[in-house]
C-alpha cells in the first residue's frame, strides 16, 4: 500500500484529531461513529499507532476529506517528504517550489495519466522521480555554473568579461563529467568545487578559452567571439546563397554585430544542453 515514504503515524493522529475537533467530537463520540472504542481511537489520534486503512477511510467519509490527505497531508507535503526520504534536502532548501510544480506537473500535464496516481489519488513515486529528474538537472546545471563564477573570482585573475563565457564552459564540462559518473548530486559543493578546480587545471589554465566545436553551437560561439572570423562565417554564407562575398572594408560592421548578438544566447544554449541533445539534433 505504502512506497518508499511511510506515513508518519503521530502526523496522521494529528489530522484525525483536526476532524475530532472540527466536528466538535469527544473521544468516545468519534469512536462510536466509527465503531470503535475510546481507547483505540485515542491510539490513533495520540499517534501512538499507526490508524488502518479502515479508519481512515470512514474518517474520510465521515470528513470529506481524501484518504491521501489523512497519511500525507496535501499533495505538495507528500512529494516534499517523498523528495526528503530521497535525500534532496539542499535542493528543496534552496527551492522549496518544487513540490508545487510536481504537484501543478501531475493535476494538469499534457498527458494527464490515472496510471500515474496510487490507490489515494496521489502521484506514484516513480512519477514524483521523472518529474523531479527533469527539474533537477536544470537547477543543478545552474547551481554548478554559480560555483564555478565563485571559483573564478576566488582563484583567477580573468578578466570580468572572460568569467561568465569561463564559468558556463567548466559547467558545461562539470555536468558532462556528472552525466557519465553520477558523482555528485545538488548541495556537495567540496565535491563539485574540487572537479570545477580539476576541469580549470585540466584545461583554461593552460590554453585559451575554446568550446568544443564538435557541433554547431560550440562552433559558432567560437567563431563568433572574433570579429575576423565572423566576417568569413558572414562571407562564406553570402557566397554560398548570393554569390557575393561580404568584406567590412567600406563598412558592414552593423551585420558583423548583429550576427554576434547571437552569441550570448547560443551561450545559453550551450549551458543548457548536452552532447545527447545535439546527438538528436544533429546526428540522429
């Protein structure tokens, strides 16, 4: 009946206590409308044990209530517990919007889905875990790319226009290091700051900042950090659909801009996807 997250039996006397008290029950009352006696009821309610299924479900008649609500609160409380049980303490710490996207993911997805929910109405665990897969690799993304911003102002003399284009290449590199091991998880900073130290050794302490040119959006953000090279770029795409070559000789530097106002967005990009997602992109 229960997953991973067990329900909490002092909790759940709580909330049988909250319709005691709203329906203006004594003890001997409330067991009476539920064919029980005072003692056992007042087991359940002082959560000294844990009420059966039974109970809860007369309760919940009795109540209007939803049986979930008695062994997990509202939805959210039940996917925050569920996230906690699973160790996602620092996230939820720094998010605690999380459980209510779940939940808003769950009550309205795209494809709203019974055999996602339990017996209760509530989502299954293993939807709790794809949804929250989703959402975690986004903040974990960010959350490795402000450590390596605070690496970078700690440990090197970079200058302020060079950090953020550093910082979004070692979390980039960060995060495929994590994607092949799983070695770390949101909130092991000591861990994520010593591979951010070991990538910056490895790689911007000893040669010129260069994303990986594999694909296109690495490729074209280098391209587009030098002017030289994006007038060729200008130039070989006006050859190959005009058959004119583009020269900034007599002026043309506008288009040159606005083909490198690109580049902060393809930063975003690059910050955001991996080598699987170009794979599809462009591969498959």
């Amino acid at each position: 009946m229960f997953g991973l997250l067990k329900p909490n039996k002092e909790q759940v006397g709580s909330r049988l206590r909250e319709v005691k008290d709203e329906l203006g029950l004594s003890f001997s009352e409330y067991g009476n409308r539920l064919g029980l006696i005072k003692t056992t009821i007042n087991s359940y309610v002082r959560g000294y044990s844990l009420a059966p299924l039974e109970v809860v479900e007369k309760v919940s008649a009795l109540s209007g209530k939803p049986v979930g609500w008695f062994y997990f609160g509202e939805i959210e409380e039940y996917i925050q517990d569920y996230l906690l049980v699973r160790g996602q303490k620092a996230l939820l710490k720094d998010h605690p919007d999380v459980p209510l996207k779940i939940k808003e993911d769950f009550l309205t997805g795209d494809f709203k889905n019974p055999g996602w929910e339990t017996e209760f109405g509530y989502p299954l665990e293993s939807f709790i875990d794809d949804c929250y897969a989703e959402i975690h690799i986004k903040l974990l993304r960010e959350y490795v790319q402000l450590l390596a911003l605070n690496y970078l102002n700690d440990h090197t003399s970079l200058e302020e226009s060079k950090k953020e284009d550093a910082s979004i290449f070692l979390s980039s590199e960060v995060m495929g290091y994590y994607e092949a091991t799983r070695d770390f998880a949101y909130g092991d900073t000591e861990k994520i700051m010593a591979t951010i130290e070991s990538y910056y050794e490895g790689t911007l302490k000893k040669k010129e900042l260069s994303f990986d040119d594999g694909y296109l959006v690495g490729k074209l953000i280098n391209i587009l950090a030098d002017d030289e090279e994006t007038e060729q770029l200008i130039s070989g795409l006006s050859r190959e659909l005009t058959g004119k070559r583009f020269s900034n000789f007599f002026g043309g530097n506008e288009l040159i801009q606005v083909f490198q106002s690109l580049r902060p967005e393809l930063l975003k990009l690059y910050a955001e996807t991996t080598f699987d997602d170009y794979y599809d992109w462009f591969e498959k």
